[in-house]
C-alpha cells in the first residue's frame, strides 16, 4: 500500500523533525531540541505535561516558529529556517496538517453541523451538510448536528472537533490528547473509528498522550520525551517497559516481562 | 425644525459611519494582531482626534487643506472644487474627528477573540481574510455595532470643525448642530430647544443601543471545555 | 505655599475689580488694541476684550455675561441688551460707522475692481459674513440686492460666523472674494494677499455702530471713560485711521 504521497509504505520517513526553539531566555526558560524521522503510520508521542509534545504538534501544524530547524513531511518541507536568516515555509492555512487541540477550540457562533462543515469550501449546502453528517456519524455525534456548542459537554466538543478536523481533508493528523474528556469505553470506540478511518484514507496519525494504555494501543511506534529532549524511539513494549513495570508495580503486579 | 438640515446630517452621518467601518475594520484587525513596535505610535495617532479640539481640525482643513498648499491644491484637483465650504469636505473632516470612535471598540473586540480560534481556523485551511470574514467579525459582533453607532452618533454631534470650513450652506454643509447654533444666535429660543432635544434623542438612543446588546452578548466565549485534561 | 496664596488673593481681587471687560464685534479686533493701550497707560486700568460676532455677545450679555462695555457692529443688537432692561442708557450711543468694503485676492480678477467684477467666472466663491449674527453680513447683503446682482451671486455665496471668520475665509484662499469690514481689509495679512474697493455707501444701510454700557458693569466708571475717549478728537482720529468712520458728530 503506498501513502498519499504515491511512497511505498515504509520506504520513506513520512515525517522528519529537526527542532531547536528557546522558550523563554535565561537559565529558567524551556528550550525543545529534538531531531527524529518515522516511517510508522501509527505514531504515539508520550510524556509528562511539560515534556514539550504540544510544542512538536504546534509546530508542525506551524502555530509555533522555532527558532532554528527543519519540518518535512514526505517529500514537502513545510518548515526551514537557519538560525540568524528568515525562515522558509508553508503558512498554516495551506500545510494541510489537521490538528485536534486539546481545548477543541469549536467556533462558538456556530452550530455543530457549520463547525464540522467550516473546511468544506466550494460545493453546495446539501453536500456539505451530507458529508458533514457523515463524519459526526463517525465520531459517534450525529445527533448533535443542531445543538451549540455551549449546551455540549467536553467530551461532546471532542468529538465535534476531530470530525471538524477530518473534513478538512488533511494529509496527516495530530492529535494532542484528543480523548481524555471520554470515558474509557467512548475513548476505545473512537480511537477505533479514527484509526479505522486513517487507514482506509492512508493518512498517518501521530498521537500525543500521557496515557499509558492509549500509547500502547494507538501506536506502532512511540516517541518517548522529556524536559524538551527525546528520550527513546521504539516499538511500545520496547520503550515503554519501564513505564508499564511501574505502573504494574504500583497497581501490586509483579512484572512478568 | 429644519428638513434639509436634518436630512444633511443623517447623509453626512451615514456615509462617514460606512467610509470608517471600511477603513477601521483593516486597521483594527492589525493593531489588534501586530507585535510591530508601531502599534503604539499608530495608535496614538488613531485616538488624537479625541483630545484635539474639533476647531483645531477644522483650522488645518481650511488652511493646510486650502488652494495655499501645494497638497489643497493637489485636492481641489481632485475633487473639482476646494476642500472648505462642500459635503466632501465636511466628510473628510467627520472621518477625521469620529475617526477612534470607530477603531477603538474595533480594536478590542477583535483582540477578545480567543486566539485559539484563530489557529483552529488557520489549521482548517482558513487564510487571513477568511477569519476575519468568518471568525472574527462574527465574533466581535458587538464591537462592530457599537463602532457603527458611535461614530454615527458622534458625527450627528459635530459642530466645530463644520463651523470651520462648512460656509454654512443650506443643504451642503448646514447641519442640525450649526442651524441649533444660528437658531440660538437668532433668539428663537423655541426653536433651538425643539432641534437641542432631537439631537440629544439621537445620542439617547444611540447609547441605548450600544448599551443594551452589550449585556445581551456578555457570555459570549469560546466553548472550549474547561478544566478538563 | 498657602501663605503664598493668601497672599495673592487679595491682590487677585483687586486686579479683577480694575480690569474693564469689553464685548467687541469682530471688526474692532485690528482696532481696539491701539485704543487699550493708550487708554491702560493713562490711566492704570487693565482692559481686555472679547471679539465674537455682535449676536454671539448679546446672546453671551443676555445671559449674564459679566461685560462691562458693549461695542456692537449695529445698533440693533445692542437695543436688544437694553430692551432687556440690561443697559444704563435708553439708547445706544452711536460710536462710529462702519464701512464695507470688497476684497479679492490678488491675481484674480482684472482691475479696475468693482462689484460687478464678482459676476467673473474666476471667482467661484465669495465669503459673506453672516447676515443673522454680522451686521456686515447684512449691509454686504443688501448691497448685492441693491445692486440687482442677488441671483447671480447666490450661488456663489458662503457664509462664514463673523466678518474674521470671512476674512479669513479669503486669506487662506478658499474664496476668492469677500466683503469685508475696511477694519480687517486694511490688516498687513489681507493687504499681502489681495486689495480692496470701498463698496459704494448707497447701496447698504449705514453701519451705525452702537455701544451700550451695562448696568451691572463691575466696572461701570472706567466704561464710561473708556467710551468719552474714544468719542474725543484723538479717539475720532484714531478711528479714520483704523478704518472706521467717525460718528457724525450730533451734539
């Protein structure tokens, strides 16, 4: 199966990141140095909060300018900039990076159906309300298609804002902690539609998560971060053992690795 | 009272109301936005003519606007006629004098928009034109209303730069405020006081206006879910 | 710094009591300042003066404005002061006559200029004081009606608060023409930027100039001496040459 930009899955890193950004400037200001590539069309970033992962997705959608560094996805290079000379890039509106925040962001002057159908430019109402439906109806909100957005509930807006998301067309997705206002049975059921989804449309998700269960099941490869810095890239089970050991550990299991 | 003055001033209201609108909106959205150190300068300038008497304006329209200057020429040029003693001029110098009563509540009412609004939009493939047509103005709703009333309002008000360079002209540049005053110069008290009272009407109601969408788009906020994560 | 106050306050006091307040029509204001100087150095007193048109300040005296001396541009407005049982004497005291003249600006119209010359296609705009509030703007009315060239001028017509406010509508070249007092015409600003023609007696009212002296002048001694000096030979002189005529003299 070859991805959207017409590769052979796995022979090409569909996304490569080189970012050097100072926060704040002096000794107490964060900094984010990172440099990795991937090829798994399923990736996970996990860490605690503060590790910089909502930086590596603002990023790459280009609401953060770092300061030096390169952003590339497949063959495009979205971002470029050497430190001291202008940066090269895509402005946000065009890198068609779909990006699902964790504050949702829904338009409150609009309904559900007109948020979800914002990025649908160019055809006619009936279209757009049908495909609008389509993709509530994927992340299992279709009957919220009238309601505002202040009636719902956060777990409601969540979904609101990933099919928003979708109907944009995007070429790839990121999710910044895209469930945690579900609870775990509305949490398994979408990540599984979502999933689903991304595979039949050959876009690569890239999940950011500090749940330890959500990296293990939303990922084939996960990007573990702390403090700005890459700690480790590998399968889960590889990366994450020693997360997984204390938890169990915790929970009063020994570890049967 | 007087017709023609009254239909003069509304005119003179509205087309100086829509000639701000359509150069605060742009103006707004970048003082609202920039990180340029021109914001401050620029905005200094914009709020000027609320401490500038209107007769100091009216004094620079007549004679650094005049057939003296090289520039009041260029103008005459354009225009056919001078500056002074026409309903351009009375409108170049209404834009001028109600000029931050337009951008100001412009300004702030864009900066309120939730920032993260404005990067969703962006991520959805919106340009910046786009926002502000489908986001921002939607949003600062409010601001919008209470530019366009304001400045309307302000405009009916006007008397010092008229008296300026209008010429007091019936149905060119005689407006209410400038017929109040020769009505008062005149000794017909009845009269003034009939024109005085519709004036102060159309201030009344202009700030009732303003005032009572204000409380009815209090709540407005983004609805991102709080606290949760 | 109080006891600086205290100090002053009384000396306040006293300057405000000694300062003559006079309402001025517009087209004193070239004139008057040679005759407060004068009048200030012999004797001591302080005079200011306010320059507004005639019907601003009788609405201003009418209302309680705290003038001492009236010096109008007619004899109406000032009646009206005194119909308000405002003034001291029962008729205003006529302390010159004024004289309209038609000022162009240079390089506008051929000479030898006249009334008629405001008829020219060059000249767009003609300022008039206005007719309601300026005496000058009613006799500069009344000579355009008189001489029968109301229809064509109208058009041409713009009307400025006072006769400074039409003169200056002139200078600074916005009209090309404009009637005028022969005060403010004989200015050096108006005299750098255009000439002038006495616009013939007989087609206006004469320009009987009326003063009152009001009734609760705080300072009602130095009006009446302020007035007899500007009625005496050197006052009437002073006059002729400023631009204003004499009264006819009618004791």
């Amino acid at each position: 199966m070859s991805d959207i930009f017409g590769r052979s899955n796995g022979a090409s890193p569909w996304l490569t990141v080189q970012i050097d950004h100072q926060f704040a400037h002096g000794a107490t200001g964060f900094s984010l140095h990172i440099a990795f590539e991937t090829r798994a069309r399923r990736m996970v970033v996990f860490g605690p909060s503060g590790s910089g992962k909502s930086s590596l997705l603002r990023a790459i959608a280009g609401l953060l300018k770092p300061d030096a560094g390169k952003i590339q996805i497949g063959s495009r290079i979205i971002w470029l900039k050497h430190p001291g000379s202008p940066a090269t890039e895509t402005p946000v509106e065009r890198r068609r990076v779909g990006l699902v925040m964790q504050n949702q962001a829904v338009f409150p002057h609009l309904n559900v159906l007109r948020n979800v159908a914002f990025a649908l430019r160019g055809m006619d109402a009936a279209t757009q309300k049908e495909k609008a439906l389509r993709l509530l109806k994927l992340v299992e909100a279709e009957s919220l298609a009238d309601r505002w957005p202040r009636e719902l509930s956060g777990g409601q807006l969540q979904r609101v804002a990933v099919a928003r998301t979708l109907a944009a067309d995007p070429a790839v997705l990121l999710l910044d902690e895209p469930f945690a206002a579900l609870d775990a049975q509305g949490r398994q059921q979408l990540s599984e539609n979502l999933h689903t989804w991304a595979t039949e449309h050959a876009i690569p998700i890239l999940t950011v998560t500090h749940n330890l269960e959500e990296a293990f099941a939303a990922g084939d490869e996960v990007l573990t971060m702390k403090e700005g810095r890459i700690l480790g890239q590998g399968k889960p089970c590889e990366v994450l053992a020693t997360e997984r050991d204390r938890l169990l550990f915790a929970m009063g299991v020994s570890s049967t690795n | 009272m007087d017709t023609a003055a009254l239909l003069l001033t509304l005119r003179l209201a509205l087309i100086t109301t829509s000639i701000l609108l359509a150069i605060a909106i742009p103006l707004a959205y970048w003082l609202a936005f920039t990180r340029s150190r021109w914001k401050t300068p620029i905005q200094a300038i914009c709020s000027l003519p609320l401490v500038l008497p209107p007769t100091v304006l009216g004094f620079y329209l007549l004679v650094g606007l005049g057939p003296r200057t090289a520039l009041g020429r260029g103008i005459s040029h354009l225009l056919g006629h001078p500056l002074a003693f026409s309903f351009a001029g009375l409108v170049v110098g209404s834009v001028l004098y109600s000029f931050p009563f337009a951008v100001q509540p412009l300004t702030a009412g864009f900066a309120a928009v939730d920032g993260s609004l404005l990067e969703a939009a962006a991520t959805l493939g919106s340009g910046p034109l786009d926002r502000i047509r489908r986001v921002i103005l939607p949003l600062a709703r409010g601001s919008l209303l209470t530019a366009a009333v304001l400045s309307f309002a302000h405009t009916v008000g006007e008397f010092g730069v008229v008296l300026m360079i209008g010429g007091n002209l019936p149905g060119i540049t005689q407006t209410l405020s400038i017929a109040l005053y020769d009505q008062v110069q005149d000794f017909q008290y009845a009269q003034a006081n009939r024109t005085a009272l519709f004036l102060l009407a159309i201030c009344f109601l202009a700030l009732t206006l303003v005032y009572s969408q204000r409380r009815k788009n209090g709540s407005v906020k983004s609805s991102g879910s709080s606290g949760l994560v | 710094m109080l006891l600086l106050c205290a100090a002053l306050c009384p000396a306040l006091l006293v300057a405000q009591d000694k300062t003559l307040l006079i309402a001025a029509a517009a087209d004193l204001q070239p004139v008057l300042p040679k005759f407060v100087s004068n009048f200030e150095k012999n004797t001591g007193l302080q005079v200011k003066a306010s320059y507004e048109s005639s019907a601003t300040l009788a609405t201003q005296i009418l209302n309680g404005a705290p003038f001492d001396l009236f010096l109008a541009a007619n004899r109406a407005f000032p009646q009206k002061v005194i119909d308000a049982g405002l003034a001291v004497e029962p008729q205003p005291i006529t302390y010159a006559r004024g004289i309209l003249v038609l000022w162009a600006r240079s390089n506008i119209l051929q000479s030898p200029l006249t009334m008629q010359s405001l008829t020219a296609a060059s000249v767009h705009r003609i300022a008039v004081a206005n007719p309601v509030h300026a005496p000058y703007g009613t006799a500069a009315m009344a000579a355009i009606r008189s001489l029968g060239l109301t229809a064509i001028l109208q058009p041409k017509l713009v009307f400025a608060e006072n006769i400074a406010q039409t003169a200056e509508f002139g200078h600074s070249g916005n009209a090309e023409c404009a009637l005028i007092s022969k005060t403010i015409a004989m200015t050096p600003a108006m005299q750098q930027t255009g000439s002038f023609i006495i616009v013939p007696a007989d087609t206006y009212p004469p320009l009987k100039q009326g003063a009152v002296i009001l009734r609760n002048a705080a300072n009602r001694q130095a009006a009446i001496d302020f007035l007899a000096y500007m009625q005496s030979n050197d006052g009437r002189n002073l006059l002729s040459a400023s631009g204003l005529e004499p009264p006819v003299r009618d004791r």
